[in-house]
C-alpha cells in the first residue's frame, strides 16, 4: 500500500484559572512520495504542530496569571530536583 498524504494533529487544552480554559489545536498534512520514510516525515509534521501550539499558547498563557504561578511552582521543583542531584 503506497501512503501518498498524511497528517498529524496535535492539541493541549490550558487552564488559565477562574474557571477558564483554552484549547488550541494544529492538524497539518503532507504529501509524501512512496520513496520517503513515512515515520520521518510523521515527527517532523508532528514536531511543527507542537511548536505551532506552543506560539499561539505563549501570550494566552502569560497573561494567565494561574499559569505564571504554575510555572513558578515548576520552577522551584525543578532547582530543588537539580540540587538534590547535586547532593548524591
């Protein structure tokens, strides 16, 4: 069976607190000719629609004020995670 288009959607749905949230999406397609790697091609579709969801998220996100705290917590977890690391 010869695969001629494919498509990759990827989506994540962020809590910006007060009982809102936003979800944003990015479904992309590709036509591919049967020489080339369809895997290949699948993660890097894959990895453009994360990076396209990752944009549109940053100003909705930093305006969210839960999420700056969420981050923040992430943000100490992490330093605390290395300095124990550290430590062994």
């Amino acid at each position: 069976m010869d695969i001629k288009t494919i498509s990759v959607s990827y989506q994540r749905k962020f809590n910006l607190g007060d009982y809102e949230s936003v979800e944003i999406g990015c479904a992309l397609w590709g036509q591919i000719d049967p020489e080339e790697d369809e895997n290949g091609c699948i993660q890097y579709l894959f990895e453009k629609a994360k990076e396209s969801v990752k944009q549109a998220a940053i100003p909705l996100i930093s305006k969210s004020v839960h999420q700056m705290n969420k981050a923040k917590i992430y943000k100490k977890t992490d330093a605390l995670n290395e300095d124990e690391l550290d430590s062994f």
